[in-house]
C-alpha cells in the first residue's frame, strides 16, 4: 500500500483537526448524536451489528482489523432505516462506491440490525472535483472512505494507492446519498508504470502502482488516468516509462456453497414467505425471502433457528466465532406441505 500527499488548494480542514483533538486516535472519530443521518452510511468491518439498540443486546461481529487508520476503505455501504441515540438502525445497501458487502442467507430479507455511531466511518458526503493546472486531477464521489490524518489531511483509496488529499471539512460527514455510478470499463489495453518511475500531481512527487486506464500523450509528459468506479485519479509521468500491459489471460476459479443440486424435503414444514423473524426476546429483524423449512420436534411457542452473516469482498478477515444471528417465529405461523424430490 503507498500513500502520497495531494494538495487540493483547501487552506483549512477542520474536520479532520476536529477528528484528532476529540479522540486522540486518528480516523475513529465516529458520528455525534447531533449528526443527522440520511441516505448511506459506512460501517467500519470490525464494527458490532446488534439486535436491539443496546449495548447489552446480543451483538455480532463480522471481520476483523488491524487498525482502522491504516484500513482506508475497509468499510460495508448499510442504509440508514433511522436513529435511536447513540445507535443507527441499518440494512444492507445497494453495492455502490465500496469493494465489501453484507451477505445474507437466500431465505432472509429485510434484515436491520444496529451499530453504534462511533463505528460509523468518515466519508465524501458531496463530491469533490480538482483539476491542476499541469492536467492533474482528483475526482471522488460521495461514498468514498476517507480516513481522516494529523496534518489535516485525510486517507482515500484511489485503485491499489492511497491517496493523502486535503479536502474542505463540509465534503467530509458520516452519511451521504449515492450517486448513480456507471460500470467502470473494461478498456482493450491498461498501461503501467516502469518500476521506480515517480509520478507529478501538480508539483509533488508521488508513487503510483495502479495501472491506468487511459493515457494522454503531450511529448515527453504523458497524462496517466486511473478510473476507479467512484474515484478517478491523473497524473503526469515521462513519457518514455509508461508502457502497456500484457493480456496474461488470467481466468476466475468460481466455487460454489451448495454442496449437490437435490434436496429431499418430504412431508416437511415451513415458514412461508414474508413471515416476520424476531429475535428470541421478540423484537422483528427479518422476514421470510424464501420458505424456511425446519424441523417440528420438540417445539413451544416458538422455533427458532440460526443463519450466518458474511462480510464479502477482498481482503476482508473473517476469523471470527460470533458471526450468527438467531432468528425466530411463533409456531403458530409454521405450514405444512408434501414435496416431491427436486
């Protein structure tokens, strides 16, 4: 990972100062209860999901990190269903700026669950165009991670690099509306730098190891633009180091979960469709997305039943033992059908 430092002619920023002196640790300043919440928000992958809004409630966790300073953009899109507090009620977002999200069982749906706004992370709330007078260029939607620093600058993943920008305190906020984001294109020829090579962001110095997307020839300088889907990024480097990539062909080994194409239910129970799931204690999370079928013996009021979450994505640590949600219905609302083998 290399981070560079951008300059994007913002004499102050706030924000981020305002970050570092409340907390004392870089980039874990979460949202204040006086922070209105609309749209999207970013919830750190090492974060608590709870049931209830509570600290006491039965909570899961989904990932791990490291440190969330040095983990910028390791954080899952959840909509924002509304705010209790010092706890946010969420649901699994549209995959939208983000490289992570939240997998559920087939059979679940509208899952809300809650997270503390101190584990809600810093993003680009309005979108923030720079454009130098060399050609250079910083372009980052809302929806971007950002990871506030010391010097008033703050962390943003822009392909393989992280980018140091400054950037003015009112794009910066906890929650934000996604833009429609078009498909990144899969462009005939990528182009890299040699090894070594320095790139110029205005008149800094900086590294960069992510291929380009597109070029721009001006002589002995050449314009190399990364396009990420919500960040896009141009530097200018000699002319003479910039070369394309080999097409090595490269093929995606897919796996799939479901272990055999049959499954013999006969005579077997079910909850059906859009049946409310509560937590053991009754309070509603779910509904049914698919018939739930389920065992009948040795039942009371209610049957209950367990169903994993995941973090997807790249890079995501997922050694984690906690990462279960009990789910439960009245008995009162089970069906009962014959199925054929399928």
């Amino acid at each position: 990972m290399r981070r560079f430092a951008l300059c994007l002619g913002v004499t102050t920023c706030s924000w981020a100062s305002h970050a570092v002196a409340e907390t004392g640790e870089v980039g874990d300043l979460g949202a204040s209860e006086r922070e209105t919440l609309r749209g999207n928000v970013l919830v750190w992958h090492d974060a608590a999901f709870f049931v209830e809004p509570s600290e006491s409630a039965t909570s899961m966790h989904l990932a791990k990190l490291p440190s969330r300073r040095d983990s910028g953009g390791h954080a899952v899109a959840m909509h924002v269903v509304g705010a209790r507090g010092a706890f946010v009620e969420v649901e699994p977002a549209s995959l939208d700026c983000g490289s992570s999200w939240l997998t559920m069982p087939e059979d679940i749906a509208k899952l809300h669950v809650y997270v503390r706004r101190s584990d809600l992370a810093p993003v680009i709330a309005t979108r923030l165009d720079k454009t130098l007078a060399d050609g250079t260029r910083v372009s980052l939607r809302p929806g971007v991670a950002v990871v506030p620093v010391a010097s008033g600058r703050a962390l943003v993943r822009v392909g393989g690099d992280v980018v140091e920008v400054d950037v003015p305190a009112a794009s910066i906020g906890h929650a934000y509306v996604p833009e429609r984001v078009k498909p990144t294109a899969i462009n005939a020829q990528d182009y890299a730098l040699a090894t070594g090579t320095l790139a110029k962001l205005g008149d800094r110095d900086v590294a960069i190891t992510t291929h380009a997307q597109i070029i721009d020839k001006r002589g002995d300088r050449t314009l190399y633009a990364i396009e990420a889907k919500c960040a896009q990024l141009t530097v200018s480097v000699p002319s003479a180091a910039v070369h394309p990539v080999d097409d090595d062909h490269d093929t995606a080994d897919f796996t799939s979960d479901n272990h055999g194409s049959k499954l013999d239910l006969r005579g077997s129970d079910y909850l059906p469709v859009n049946t409310p799931l509560t937590t053991p204690s009754g309070t509603a999370i779910a509904m049914a997305g698919k018939k739930i079928y389920l065992p009948t013996t040795g039942l009371g009021k209610h049957v209950c039943f367990d169903r994993k979450l995941r973090l997807d994505g790249d890079g995501i640590d997922r050694d984690v033992d906690d990462d279960r949600v009990r789910l439960c219905a009245p008995v009162a609302k089970i069906a009962h059908a014959t199925l054929s083998t399928r």
